[in-house]
C-alpha cells in the first residue's frame, strides 16, 4: 500500500480516480475535518498545496535577508539579540514548512532547488531593501503584521501537517510584531531624526505590505478553490481590510502617519476606507523586476552551494560509521 | 509502510522528533527536520524544537523506520471499538450519586 | 536590599537586565576582569551573528544562532555588570569604546572564513570558556559566579556541538579534511595567548580564575577529540597576542565600526 505522495512519485501521470478516496476526501472537507498526508486527495489540492506551503517555507528563507542585513549592525545588544531571535525563529518557520509540505511527497532539496534556480515563487515584499534600522521596525509592524493576519486563519487549513505547522508558526511569532512596534515606538519619541527614520520607513513598507495580500480579488482566479478546499478562510481583499482596521489606530499609537490620504474611518461600512494600490508594481516585483530579487536569490544559491561539501562531509561521515558498526556487529556475531 | 515525506534520495534523511516537555509526560510529536545521523538529529532537534523552554527529553527516529497502520484499512482497523461502549465508566450509569465510584 | 529587588545567587537564569537591577557595583579590578569576559563573547556572538542565513543548512543556522544568541546573553551579563563600575550600561562600553579599548582574546576577532574556519574557532573557545566557567562558578565574586553557573551550561552545548562537527569534517570527505586541517591551521596560533596569566588576574585572587590553570584539561580534552578525528596539534606560528592589553589584529576595526556605525551616529539617541 502506497500514500498518495508515493504513488504519484513512481508516477507521475494523473492518479486514476478512486471513488471511494474521492468520496471520503469531499466528505472530509464538507464536515471540515483535516486530511492527512495518508488520505486519498485530488491532485489538484495536492499541487496546489506543495505550491503555496513551499512559497510560504521559500518567503521564510528569503525572509531571513532583509533582517539579518542589521544583525550586525544592530544599536542596542538588547535590539542585536531580539534581532537574533527573529531572524532565527524565520529558520526554524521555513524548516517546519518544508516538512509540512514534504508530507505531500516533494523533498526539501527538489523545493531548495526550484528556488535558487527561481523557478518558485516567494512573497515579493521580500525582495525590498532594508536601507535603514526602521526598517526592522517596519517588517516586524507591518509585514509580519499582514503575516499574521493571513496566518491566523491558516491554522485551521484543511491540510493537517500545514495546520500543525502554523500553529506552531503563530505562537512563536506573536512576538515578532510586538518587537517591530516597539522598534518604532522608540524611534517616533525618539530624536528629530529618529521620527524622521520612521516615518520615512513606514511610507516605504505600507503599500507592499497591503500587497501580501495578493491582487483584489476579482483578479485572484485561484482564490476561489482554495477556499472551497478550506485551504483559504478568507479573500484576499477581506483580510487586506482587516489589516488596514488594525493599523490606522496603531499608527495613532505610534505617532506616525500612513502613506495614503483616502484613509478614512466609513461609519457606514464600519471599515476604514483606503485608496487603491498600484497593482503595476506589484506585477514589476513578481515578475523580477524588483528593488533586490537578483541579490536575493544570490545570496540563498551562494549558501547552498558554498555549503555543499559540508552536507557530503557529515553524509559520508554518517556512512563511514554505519559500516563500521555493521563490521563490528558482524564480527560479534562471527566470533559468537 | 513508512511515514509520508521520507525520501531515499536525500543526502540527509528525514527524522521524525519527539518531545517530552515536562517530567511525568509522555514524549509527542514536535515535526521533522533533516540530519545526516543520529547524533546529529537529537542536537538539531534540541535547537529547532526546544528554544522556548518545550523540552525535557527528546526521541528522533528515522522517518523510514516508523510503521504506520494502512489508511486503506482503517476499516478493518478501528471498526471494533465503536459500539463496545461497556468499555467506558460513562456506560454504567445506575451507579450515579453513589459516592466514591 | 528590599525583598522585592533582585538578589544575584546561582542557579537562576540570570540576565543583563537583573544585573542591572540588582546594582551591586563590582570594584575597578573585578570590572576589567567581567569586561575581558564580556568582550570575548561579544565579539564572538558579532562574528556568528553573521552566518545566519548563511550556514551550511538550514538545520544550522539556526544551531549557529542559538550559540550566537547564547554567547550574546554571556556577553550582556558581563558587560553589564562591569558597566555599574563606571555609571555606564551594556550599550556605552559595547558602542562606545575605542578599538584599544576591547580588552578580547585575538581569536574570537578572527574572520569567519569557512565552516571549517568557524567549527576550529568554536572548537577551541568553546572547550576555554568550559574549563574557565566551570571554575569561575566558585568564584568569590557571587555575580561572576551566578553568570557562570548559567554560561558553563550553554558553552557546555557549544563544545559538544564545535566536537561532532571537527569529527564531521575531519572523516568525512577529502575536501572536508582539508578544509578542517587548514581551519584548525588559522585558528591555532591564537591558543597561546588564552593561557597567560597577568596582574590583574593575579591582584584578583579568588574571584577570578588563572588561565594558566586551564592548559592541561584544555590540552587533554581537544587533544582527545583531535585524536579521534585523526587529527595533529597544529604546530608552528604562535601569535604574539595582546588583546587583553587591547591590541588586536588587523581584523578587529572594520567590524567593529560596523558594529558601532548606528549607534555612533545617534550618540544621544535610544533604541
């Protein structure tokens, strides 16, 4: 008997159908139930799965650059460690992503490799440059904020493993936004030109991080399944609303302005309305077009690669000692 | 069958890890994570799975050395337990009010 | 001291922020030795801060990071103990001195390299900082010895951890031995200087620990590992040294002034 990973890994034609599978599967979703890794599941879910928890896994990896650019460079050693942390809990986010969707039959290396070699998507907020420390401010405030806000409804995604692995994601990162928030707190009471660092940061990061969202969702054709699958919980364009009715009081909290004059309280809607984003730019950045796409992808192949004799190292190490304690064990057994 | 994920062509395999996260509880499951051996595969289970104070102990197997029971024949496999509810304190309900029992 | 302020004793976790709060100022003598100590793991967790987002897997950067982040802990205890004896904090002596005034051993400055380079640099600082911490515990000093009972544990992990991979990559490939052989070649002439013993260290007795009386466990236990790893002591050059007298090799200014840059250019700011 096969999982539904490896019978598609020894080939890769279209499953045969299998009624029953199918049944139990629609069954599962309609009682919004998890499926497992071993359960029947329709190729589409399954591609459609590997597809956005590997971006998700991918957007973690990418992630870690624009943060750790200040890792060094931190003000604080209290700020240096916090910093730290973050960068590192991207790792370890990524790492339990990537095992997540391993569950669906794709290694680690096959995702590693369709990233460095851009075949695979991650989330293009990521490929904006963190010119100043405000920015470690701005992504913990701003982008893990729009993060969360499209996590928290992913715990409850219908693919086990993926559900499992954001619970985990969002308990660790509940920190993460808090500590951007405070980075800019200090910043805005801070000197002229510490205001000024913020203010200048937040006007970069705001637009792009409305974005993560993805395109309206008149624009967004895959949305649809996702959320008839429970994979998605809810449209792009209501969680871009929420994030916005989190924010704009928290700017007040903050001291700091939002970049767009529409941003006004509807008492109708109960919304805060906002005014359009330049979609153009959004498609500039995804297609690779963006501020720092090429250096991204550099600096994650270089890692690879440069840490290539390393892994064969402590892979031949490993088999160096399996045969070696399979001779021992032999000559044991001999001598017995 | 082994665990969903393993994959024979990776240069490091894929360990499952088990968490026990205080004294007197059993060991759970945390995930996965990769590591060329054993040795290697607790120590990168204690940095990724225990950085916020989650563990006390920790298991790592191979994902290839896990048996798990076939999917198809769940059936056949937990089929025998459901309607064998006299195996539970709730069914014996005559008792109720009487202390201590 | 209320009851509701912190009291230092071992066997808590204790942080900057305690040391801080518990304000017992250490004389001149025991702050230079706290600020040694706190200089090593400082410049120690700058350079591995580095490597995260960089390591050889993803499985390592986040070990490198938990070790950067322990040595980061080791180095804000320290220097914030130290800082109470001239009225400053943590940030003014890791931001605000000079270069002549980083009183860290050479070795932990050394430059990156490559995995190899680090694992030999960690293999050797770690098994120091484990023979040195776990005699400090006993220190007279209660607040060394409180920071130490804390670290001796965590470098305890970081030498385990520098041992798997000098085995790693000392039996593993042709090109991994070779890496390693010229990793440990670097960083060895930078072990000599670890051992010498000065006036401060003698002016402080027992609250603090000779390095002297650290060679022979040093040599015993790497020279154990190296073995196993099929591995010689390197030999030849040994550095003349200094850094406790705060010179240092070419290596120590341009991270510093990275380290520094931020800060130093928002001298009144806070962060």
């Amino acid at each position: 008997m096969a999982t539904a990973a490896q019978r598609k890994r020894s080939d890769d034609a279209e499953l045969p159908e299998d009624p029953a599978g199918r049944a139990h599967f629609d069954e599962l979703i309609a009682a919004d139930q998890r499926v497992e890794p071993t359960d029947w599941m329709p190729d589409a879910y399954r591609k459609t799965l590997v597809r956005q928890v590997s971006q998700h896994a991918h957007s973690e990896i990418i992630g870690m650059q624009p943060e750790g650019n200040w890792i060094t460079r931190a003000p604080s050693l209290k700020r240096k460690a916090i910093l730290m942390a973050k960068v590192q809990d991207e790792a370890g986010h990524g790492l339990y992503l990537y095992s997540a969707a391993q569950t669906l039959g794709t290694p680690r290396d096959k995702m590693t490799e369709d990233l460095i070699s851009g075949k695979a998507k991650y989330s293009s907020i990521f490929n904006y440059p963190t010119p100043t420390w405000a920015d470690m401010g701005s992504i913990g405030w701003l982008v893990d904020g729009a993060a969360i806000c499209n996590q928290v409804p992913l715990c409850r995604a219908s693919y086990g493993p993926y559900a499992r692995a954001m619970v985990r994601i969002c308990k660790e990162e509940s920190f993460h936004q808090r500590q951007g928030f405070e980075i800019l707190l200090h910043l805005s009471r801070g000197t002229k030109e510490q205001h000024e660092m913020a203010q200048e940061s937040v006007n970069r990061w705001y637009a792009p991080a409305l974005m993560m969202f993805g395109p309206p969702d008149a624009d967004s054709p895959n949305s649809a399944q996702s959320m008839a699958w429970n994979i998605k919980r809810f449209s792009n364009d209501e969680l871009r609303q929420r994030f916005v009715d989190m924010i704009v009081p928290q700017a007040e909290v903050l001291g700091l302005t939002l970049p767009d004059p529409d941003i006004k309280w509807n008492e109708e809607r109960g919304h805060y309305d906002f005014g359009d984003l330049d979609w153009d730019e959004f498609y500039e950045v995804l297609k690779g077009r963006g501020p720092a796409n090429a250096i991204r992808l550099e600096r994650r192949r270089t890692a690879h690669e440069e840490g290539a004799w390393v892994r064969e190292a402590a892979a031949a190490y490993a088999e160096r000692r399996r045969v070696e304690s399979e001779k021992a064990r032999l000559e044991k057994v001999q001598a017995a | 069958m082994s665990t969903p994920g393993t994959n024979d062509t990776e240069p490091w395999p894929l360990w499952e890890v088990f968490v026990r996260s205080s004294r007197g509880l059993s060991h759970l499951h945390a995930g996965s994570l990769h590591a060329p051996d054993a040795e290697m595969a607790v120590r990168n289970a204690r940095d990724l799975y225990t950085r916020r104070n989650e563990g006390v102990s920790i298991w790592v197997v191979r994902s290839t050395d896990i048996t798990t029971s076939d999917p198809d024949a769940k059936g056949a496999f937990f089929e025998s337990p459901r309607g064998k509810e006299y195996r539970h304190a709730s069914y014996y309900t005559e008792s109720e009010g009487v202390k201590h029992l | 001291m209320s009851d509701q302020t912190f009291r230092i004793s071992a066997g808590e976790a204790l942080t900057a922020e305690k040391i801080t709060e518990a304000g017992e100022k250490p004389t001149e003598a025991v702050a230079n030795y706290a600020l040694r100590l706190g200089d090593d793991a400082l410049i120690l967790a700058q350079r591995l801060g580095w490597w995260i987002a960089r390591a050889p897997e993803l499985e390592e950067d986040v070990a490198l990071g938990n070790i950067a982040l322990d040595q980061l802990g080791h180095a804000r205890s320290f220097l914030s103990y130290a800082a109470l004896a001239w009225d400053k904090t943590e940030d003014d002596l890791a931001y605000f001195r000079h270069e002549p005034e980083f009183v860290n051993l050479q070795l932990v400055e050394q430059p990156n390299g490559d995995f190899a380079a680090t694992i030999a640099r960690q293999f050797i600082i770690s098994h120091f900082q484990f023979e040195l911490y776990r005699r400090l515990v006993d220190s007279t000093d209660a607040t060394l010895a409180a920071i130490a009972a804390k670290a001796v544990k965590e470098v305890d992990y970081h030498r385990d951890h520098a041992t798997q991979w000098v085995l790693r990559l000392a039996l593993g490939t042709e090109e991994s031995r070779r890496r390693m052989i010229a990793g440990l070649g670097v960083m060895w002439p930078y072990v000599d200087e670890m051992f010498r013993d000065d006036e401060l260290v003698e002016s402080l007795g027992d609250v603090a620990v000779r390095p002297s009386l650290l060679r022979d466990d040093f040599d015993a236990v790497t020279g154990t590992v190296l073995a196993e790893a099929e591995l010689e002591v390197p030999e030849g050059f040994v550095a003349r040294g200094g850094g406790r007298d705060g010179i240092h090799t070419e290596f120590f200014g341009p991270m510093l002034a990275e380290m520094q840059v931020l800060a130093r250019a928002h001298p009144e700011a806070t962060w």
